[in-house]
C-alpha cells in the first residue's frame, strides 16, 4: 500500500534562516505530487505541484521554492523564512481514485 | 479568481442528519471533493462528484450540480467522532485542488 511520510512534524525557526521539508511517497511510481499551506483555522492553499522528476509548477508567488530530485521526493525549501511563512505544511499524492489525494501527517512550522 | 464557499460553522446532535453546503467559482473544474479534518490532523479523502448527482458511501453522501456550481455533503446519524472541520475542493486540471475555507461542524450530546 501508498505511504507518504513528512518530516519533521514540528519546527520552530527564527525569522531570517532557511528552511527545507521532505516529503517521501512510498509504493507507487511517478505519482503527481503536491505541498500545500494551511493557516490556523483556514483552508489549504496549493503552493506546488509536480507531475515528475525535475518538473515543478508554482500556482502562489511568495518565499518559497519546491525541488523533485527523485521521483518519491518532493522539497519545500526557503532561503529566508518570513513570519507569514508560519503554517502546517501538508504533503499530498493524487491517487489513481479520481478526485482524492492522499496526504501526509505534515509539519508545523513556526517562525518567530 | 477562483473561490469556494461553505459555513464557517454547524451545529447539530447527536443522530441527526447534517448538510454542509458548497458554492463554487473556478475555472477548468472537473468535479468536487469533500475532506475532513481533525484537530491537528491531516485531510482525509471523503467523497468525489465528477457527475451531477449523488453519491453515497456509508454515512456519507455528497451531491452536485455543475449548472448551479453547488455541491453539499450530507451526513446522516451523526456521532460524536464526526467532529471535525469538513471541506469541499475543486478539481483542476493536473489535479490540482482549489480548498473551500471549511466548515467546522460541532456534534453534541
């Protein structure tokens, strides 16, 4: 079965210094992959998405950068976080169910 | 730009039916989901509409209507476990997913 793993769970940075999320897929082969936002008590918001190794689409401009080195890796990467970067990072899969991707556990960044 | 609407807020008891309605404006849509989510947890896939209609699973059923851009969930005997914040997500091309800001839905005794 698919697994999709997300590290690390919590974060607390500082203002200023750089940042970088893996997500992992685990039994399936060239999936579409996905990082999203959500702010407290909001929806998610799609920051990337990537149908392969290399390829990576951009849908909001903002600090942020996404990198596919493999193709089960997927990298959320800053190189100066901002407090407005604060958020739960979420991980997702498209799944071969039409209309359901699979997310991962995600992580909470807190930058102060 | 591209946006979805639902309650902010429900409450209902314990046995009783619910429905969390969903209005959408979107470009290339190609059906909607709906999502739920616990405190502090990640979305969990609950339903697709790729056609009008209904569809059921379980407790569960989700409806659309493209001519009317609306889609609601609907969940029957609800229990205490149902607590959660629910939301609807247009479909893009790529399957890319536009999120509703959700619906937090209170069950109580």
């Amino acid at each position: 079965s698919q697994t999709i793993h997300q590290w690390p769970a919590t974060l607390v940075q500082p203002v200023g210094s750089p940042l970088s999320l893996e997500c992992t897929v685990e039994g399936t082969s060239n999936p579409n992959l996905y990082w999203y936002r959500q702010a407290a008590g909001r929806g998610l918001q799609l920051l990337f998405y990537s149908v392969g190794i290399g390829q990576i689409s951009s849908e909001v401009p903002q600090n942020l950068s996404a990198s596919r080195p493999q193709d089960r890796q997927f990298i959320l990467s800053s190189k100066k976080l901002l407090l407005s970067d604060s958020g739960f990072y979420l991980c997702a899969w498209r799944g071969p169910p039409v209309g359901e991707q699979f997310f991962g556990p995600g992580t909470r960044l807190t930058v102060l | 730009g591209q946006s979805l609407e639902q309650p902010s807020e429900v409450t209902a008891v314990e046995g009783a039916i619910v429905q969390i309605n969903c209005t959408y404006q979107t470009s290339g849509f190609y059906g909607l989901s709906w999502y739920q989510q616990h405190d502090g947890g990640a979305p969990t896939f609950l339903s697709y509409n790729g056609l009008d209609g209904l569809e059921e699973t379980g407790r569960f059923s989700s409806f659309l209507s493209r001519s009317d851009s609306y889609g609601y969930l609907l969940l029957q005997e609800l229990q205490m476990k149902d607590s959660a914040s629910y939301f609807c997500a247009a479909n893009n091309q790529g399957g890319k997913l536009i999120f509703g800001q959700g619906t937090e839905l209170s069950v109580k005794p």
